[in-house]
C-alpha cells in the first residue's frame, strides 16, 4: 500500500479537524493540551533552526563571491526577497484577507478581544524608525536568545556568518562549518521527528478552534489563500516581464522556455529538488552559461527566498487582522524587513511552512494557537512560494548572464523540444542525493523521459519517478 506523504497526512487531519469542531463543539475543548504539546515540541528548536541555519549559509560562502560577481547576484536575490515581502505586506493591506472574525470569541485563539495581542505586538514597533533599526542589533546575543528575539537573532546570525567565512578562508579550515552544518542537520532531524505527530496535533488544535469559534474562522483563511495565489501569479508574470524588458527577448517564449521547470516545482514542491532540472533548462533552454548556473542556483537554493518573504509577510497581515492589530507606516516597514531576514532561515525541513508562522508569531507577539489555521493547506502555500523561488533563481541568472555577457539570445528561441540529457548517475544537492533522470528532467522531452524511465527496475519504487508521471499522465 503506498505511504500517504506528510503534507497529505496534515490536510487530511486538518479537514477532520474541522468537522469535529463543527459537530462536536466543546465536547472536542479537552484535546487541546494535545495541540499545546505539538507547539512547544516545535517551539523548543525554532531559536536555534533560525541561528544556525543563517550563520551556516552565510559562512559557507567563498569570501571570493562576494566580489562584483557575487556582490550583484546578492542584491538581486535580496532587492526581490525585499519587494516580495513589500507586494505581500500591500496586497494584504489592500485586500485585509483577515477581516471577519467575531471578536468575542477570540479568546479561542489565544487573546481576549485582540487587546492583549496588539499590545504585545506593537509594544517595540511604535518607537520610531531610527528606534527600531537601533533595535535590530543585540546587545547580548543570548539575552536575544533567551526572549526569542528573532530580529536581533538574523542580524547576529549574518554578522557571524560573515566572520565565519573569512576565518575559515584564512586559516583554510573549514571544520568549523562542517561542525555547523552536522549541528544544524540534528536540529532538522529532531524537527523532522516532531512532524511525525502533526496530524494529531493540527487535529487538535484546530477541532477545539472550530469548536469554540464555529467556522467563521475558515473565511480568512480562504480569502488569505486566494490572495497569496493571486499575489504570487502577477508578482511572477512581473518579474518575467522585467526580464524580458532587459534581456530584450519575447514573453511568450520565456514562459514557454520556464514552464518545465515550474512543472516539476509544482509536482515536487521542494526547491531542492527542482534546482537540478532548473539549472540544466536555465543553460539549455535559457541560454545562460554553465559557469553562472554553477553559482547562481546553488546559493539561490540557500539565500533566495522571495516566496517565502512574501507567505510570511502576507500571513503577518492577515493574522493581525483576525485579532484586530491595525499597523502604522514603521510597523509595515519592520514587517517587511523582518520577514525578509527571516526567509533566509526558512529551513526545508517537512512542515518548513509551520515553522515560518511560529517565527512570526513569536517575533510578532500572536498567540500561537493561530498556527494550526494556515497549516492545514501548507502543500497549496508551498506550491505559490517554490513557484516564486525556482523561477526567482531563473530570472536572477537571465539578468546576471546579460549583464556579463554570458546570455545567448540563439539558444534562448531555440527549439529544445527533443533534446534530453540524462547525468549517468545521481546528483547531490545540500547534501542530499537527488535522482539523475529528475536532474535531466526539464532538460529535454518529458514524454521521451517517462517512457524511458518506466522501464527502470525500480520505476515502480521510485518516488520522484512517481511525482512525473502522475503530472505527466493527466
């Protein structure tokens, strides 16, 4: 019998959740120290997933990237990440997906009337600008530690990061970072155990929800849904049209030249294993040159995260909108520079959309029985965020490649329909084995692979096989 994935698992605990809320009401308000002891178990390593993960992708860089080369890929992957969590921040401003919810019970979600939350959550944001920019650096990193200051955590992490790898480049050594990387792998793994009980947790923090507020709370989180959809299509066609502006080549024909890699995106929903296919339909379809995709993609991987800035942003908005939080100027600006630094330490862990949200909700002061709300439709949000990431990193190298005169325009409209080239053997990605025919992918005929690919010995076993062909046979 084939085993039900995680996020499936988590959708499906999520809708079961719901109809036991809405038949059972309070009879269901008992399981809810279940849904508390899910949140702490996740709670517990959140300071140092965010810590680790950013000094470690900060401090495996090459100090010899980071000159105009490198300098330039970092602000393009920055400036979207930073306009992806500003379009998130404004379309949940212009929309308010979050509005609707009947104040007085929202002591089911963790405050009374929204008060007590807003002055948590404003308490270190209406100080000024230059105040909160004072406020992002710590004064002891472990006393930020300790509060769970996640702001003053990334600064600290990126400054770190940075010595990090000048030190290991100097004294050519580079234990330390592996030391980090092992350490940063445990915090993963026990984060990856806890995500084996998520369906009875997001099961029960959600029917005892449901069943003290009634479904009333489903309408934002629908509404929050088809934002982020929406927001995430016309910010994607807005970054294509740029590039085309730039690199001077047709619309049509970059969709057209991007739309196998936002295929096995949308099957797989993971970054990383799209990055394979991506960099070869970047070279062979794109025309972007190997020694650009060598660099761009794998650093896209760890510090390109535009999806993710604009989820968690957009989320920020909707959920201060459900406990009635209303944001000034240097609030909006705080969230978007938070959520940007904070996307950087976005783990790809299973459940990486539920660690997001108790990042925010812990720097932002929101109770955090508002988590289990958004993390029943993680494989729907996971799908809008790996769209914007992949094509992100895409987009990124057309830009790089022109400016550096590395964009061939011939092979960008092309015909590459019929050429395939499948790597003799597996590719390693962060450290994880990614199957070869999914490197090749997106490089040639999709047909052509299937066809070829199911008559491996263990088509039948293969799980990414299995992603492509189901896309492919409907």
């Amino acid at each position: 019998m084939k085993k039900i994935g995680m996020t499936t698992q988590v959708l499906i605990a999520a809708v079961l959740g719901v109809l036991a809320g809405a038949f059972f009401g309070d009879l269901v308000m008992p399981l809810g120290f279940i849904g508390d002891v899910f949140l702490r178990l996740l709670r517990m390593g959140i300071v140092v997933l965010v810590l680790g993960h950013v000094i470690e992708a900060i401090g495996s860089i090459k100090p010899k990237e980071f000159g105009k080369l490198g300098s330039k890929i970092f602000f393009i992957f920055a400036f979207t990440s930073l306009l992806g969590a500003g379009w998130g921040v404004l379309m949940g401003y212009i929309f308010t997906p979050g509005i609707g919810v009947d104040t007085a019970n929202l002591h089911y979600l963790g405050a009374a009337g929204g008060f007590e939350v807003q002055a948590a959550a404003a308490e270190e944001l209406t100080a000024g600008l230059i105040s909160t920019i004072v406020n992002f650096i710590p004064i002891n990193i472990i006393a930020a530690m300790t509060s769970a200051n996640i702001m003053q955590i990334l600064v600290f992490g990126v400054l770190f990061g940075i010595a990090v790898a000048l030190v290991s480049e100097q004294q050519k050594d580079k234990r330390l970072i592996e030391l980090l990387s092992l350490f940063n792998k445990s915090v993963v793994k026990m984060i990856t155990k806890v995500m084996f009980i998520a369906p009875i947790g997001v099961f029960a923090l959600l029917s005892t929800t449901i069943g003290g507020m009634g479904t009333q709370v489903i309408l934002p989180l629908a509404r929050f849904l088809l934002v982020y959809a929406v927001a995430s299509i016309i910010f994607f066609l807005a970054w294509a049209l740029f590039n085309c502006l730039y690199c001077r080549v047709n619309f049509i024909q970059l969709l057209k030249n991007v739309s196998r890699i936002t295929l096995v995106a949308l099957a797989t929903g993971s970054s990383a294993v799209t990055m394979p296919v991506a960099m070869q339909d970047t070279e062979q379809k794109v025309g972007v040159s190997k020694r650009l995709t060598s660099l761009i993609f794998p650093l896209g991987l760890t510090i390109n995260s535009t999806g993710a800035a604009m989820h968690m942003a957009l989320a920020t908005m909707t959920v201060a909108q459900i406990y009635g939080i209303v944001y000034g100027p240097t609030e909006l600006v705080y969230i978007i520079l938070f959520t940007t630094l904070a996307s950087a330490a976005n783990a790809v862990v299973p459940g990486a959309g539920i660690v997001s949200l108790i990042i925010v909700a812990q720097e932002m002061g929101f109770p955090m029985e508002i988590v289990p709300l958004f993390a029943g439709v993680e494989i729907l949000i996971g799908m809008c965020r790996v769209l914007l990431n992949v094509n992100g990193d895409v987009f990124t190298a057309m830009i790089v490649a022109k400016s550096e005169g590395e964009f061939d325009a011939s092979i960008f409209n092309a015909d590459n329909k019929n050429i395939i080239t499948i790597p003799d053997e597996d590719v390693s990605v962060g450290g994880a084995p990614v199957p070869a025919f999914a490197a090749a992918g997106a490089a040639g005929s999709l047909p052509v692979l299937v066809a070829s690919a199911r008559e491996a010995p263990d088509a039948n076993d293969n799980k990414w096989l299995a992603v492509l062909m189901r896309v492919y046979d409907k």
